[in-house]
C-alpha cells in the first residue's frame, strides 16, 4: 500500500510527457516518421498572424457544426462548459501555427488527450471532430491572397498542417492508450487486493474451522478426537524409539456440587482456571486436553511416571495458587508405558481411567488431591 502510494506522489511530480517516457529524441523520430520538416514549421509559422485572426470567428463556426450532433451536445453538458471550450480551442488553433513543437507543446497535446478520455469523449468523435477543424483551417488557408485555392503554397500549407494534426493526434491516442492501461493496471491490482482479502478470510475461517474441529472451545485444549489421534501416534513414535511415555487422566472432585449450588457459569469458570493451569504446568510437546465433562487428560511423551507425578503436583500447586477454587481437588491417575514394553491406546487409557477412580474412591472417603500412579 505504502509503495504504491509512493509510485503515486511520483508520478504527481512528472509531466505526461515523463510519465509516458516521451522524450525530445522520441519527438523528433515522431515528426520523422511523419516527414514533418523544417520546411513543414515554416509554412505553418508563415499564417500566424491571419490564423491568430481568423481564430475567433473559425471557433464559432467550429462549435456550430459539432454541437449539431446530439452525442456532442451530451458530452459537453452546458453554455459554461461550451464557453471554457471555445477558448481552450482558439488557444490550439493559434498553438498550431506557432513554429515551436517541442515538449512543452506535446504536453499540451497529451493534456488534450487526457481531458478527452476523462470526460468520456469517444475515439469516434475525436476523430470526426480532428477532421471538421482541419477542413475548416483548410477553408480558411485558402482565402488567404497569397495562397488561393489550388495553388502549390495552398497544398505546401496544407499538406503541413495535417502532418502536424497527424502528429497530435499520434499524441492524443498516446494518452487514450496510457490511460486504458493505467485503468487495466488498477482493475487487476483491485482484483488481486479483493483475492489477497478473501485468501486471508478464507484461511482465517479454515483456521477458525481446523481449531474448533480439534479444540474443546471453552478450554482452548485439545478435545477428545485430537487426543485419541495424538495418543495413537505418541505411542507409535514411542515404541519406534524405545521412548516411555505417560498418559495422565484427571477428574475434578466436587465440581457436580459447584454447578448445583453456583450455577454453569462458576463451573465454566472452574473449568477455565483448571485449563489454564494446566497449560502452564506442563511442557509444549505435551498434549494437554479436556476428556469431556470435568475430565482432563494429559499425554507426556518421553516421559517417566515419576516425571508426570511431578507434574501433577506443580499442577495442583498453580491451581491452588489461582485461589477461588470454590473446594474443587484433583483425582488424577497415572500410567506408563516403554521403554521396553508398550500398551495400545486403548489398554492405556483403560488402565490410567482405573487409577485415576482409585484416586477418587480416596477423594470420596477424605476429600483432597489424589495422585495414583
């Protein structure tokens, strides 16, 4: 966004001419190709005068044919308008017979261009509008005394000026040209700025998806289904490297008791403060889940059960520390598997459930926090 607002500013600071890379050499191979010579100037630069004469009252007959065409009429929109026009085309009408066609003049020329193509002036009515100037120029040329109709001056004269209308129409259609790109250009980067956006949305809503597909939304653990593909594959990467491994099961001791007496959103709130310590507590490989209902479960790879014991007492530690448990303690049960001998997912979560209810058949007896391992 910022380089493009660069590239802006600029271009504000460049004429057309730089803009388009119209160059004083580029000029002087246009009028080249168009046999525009020196001679050419000359003639141009010897009607002047009358032309600068002449250029009111050629105007006004100018303006009375094109306006009868109701497409023109429409473009132009009002007498104002019309007005800032007339005296736009008398200041051309003298510029063609000035003698200097250099940058300066070819900027004007480009600005013609661009104006025309802003307001929407077709390439049909700028060519039959082209025409109907230089036939009246021509009518005119051939009043003058020293250049009567038919005469070499009158063809030397004429022949000039539609080179010269040739070389500013080359500039014109230059600018008509630049400004289709420009809009082409500006069209696609649009295109690719709505594509970047709905790119970002969609990966935003397909993250969005993939999250709630694997998490548990209250929590932000894991939820069952990722725990089950995550133990699963622990266990064969486990097994493969002679690895030990524990999985922790966790159930909450009370927490039936706080949804009855302080309502669902006390027992979320539980839930929440149980989640975020056990994020805390254990270690980024470790896979931290919520079972379902008020059980946890914890996978720790590379880990021994002393390990995970630890574990668990830093968890209780950190919960306690949070305050506001509302009496809720832990049931936890711990189980082992490898290095040497390894259990399926399914033995593995039977046996760590076993402990983790022997643990509470304790809580039920003395309430507290119980680890069986």
């Amino acid at each position: 966004m910022k380089q493009n607002q660069e590239s802006q500013h600029s271009q504000v600071q460049e004429t057309l001419a730089e803009q388009m890379r119209i160059t004083e050499r580029d000029i002087a191979y246009r009028k080249y190709l168009l046999d525009f010579t020196d001679d050419d100037v000359g003639f141009l630069l010897q009607m002047k005068e009358p032309m600068s004469a002449a250029a009111e009252e050629l105007v006004e007959e100018y303006y009375t044919s094109l306006t009868a065409n109701p497409e023109v009429k429409l473009v132009i929109g009002d007498s104002e308008t019309l007005e800032r026009l007339k005296q736009a085309m008398r200041r051309y009408v003298v510029e063609l017979f000035s003698g200097f066609y250099d940058l300066e003049y070819v900027n004007k020329r480009l600005r013609i261009g661009r104006v025309h193509k802003r307001i929407g002036v077709a390439a049909r009515l700028y060519l039959s509008a082209v025409n109907l100037l230089e036939s009246l120029i021509c009518q005119q040329i051939a009043t003058f005394p020293e250049s009567p109709a038919g005469s070499k001056l009158c063809q030397d004269r004429t022949h000039a000026l539609h080179k010269l209308m040739l070389f500013d129409m080359q500039l014109v259609f230059d600018t008509y040209i630049s400004s289709l790109e420009a809009e082409v250009v500006s069209a696609r980067q649009d295109l690719e700025r709505h594509a970047r956006a709905a790119e970002e949305n969609f990966n935003a809503r397909t993250q969005r998806l993939q999250q709630l597909s694997t998490h548990d939304s209250l929590t932000g653990l894991l939820n069952q289904q990722a725990f089950f593909e995550a133990l699963h594959r622990e266990i064969l990467v486990a097994e493969r490297n002679a690895w030990p491994m524990a999985l922790i099961f966790l159930d909450l001791n009370g927490f039936k008791a706080v949804n009855d007496t302080h309502g669902h959103l006390e027992g979320d709130r539980i839930l929440k403060q149980v989640g975020n310590a056990i994020c805390e507590t254990f270690r980024e490989v470790d896979y931290c889940v919520r079972y379902g209902g008020d059980e946890f479960a914890i996978v720790m790879p590379k880990a021994l059960c002393e390990q995970a014991c630890e574990a668990c007492r830093r968890l209780i530690m950190r919960f306690e520390d949070a305050g506001n448990t509302r009496g809720i303690s832990f049931s936890i049960g711990i189980m082992q598997t490898g290095p040497a001998e390894f259990h399926d997912s399914e033995t593995l979560v039977r046996n760590a459930d076993a402990l983790m209810y022997r643990a509470k058949e304790k809580a039920h007896a003395t309430p507290d926090h119980y680890v069986e391992c």
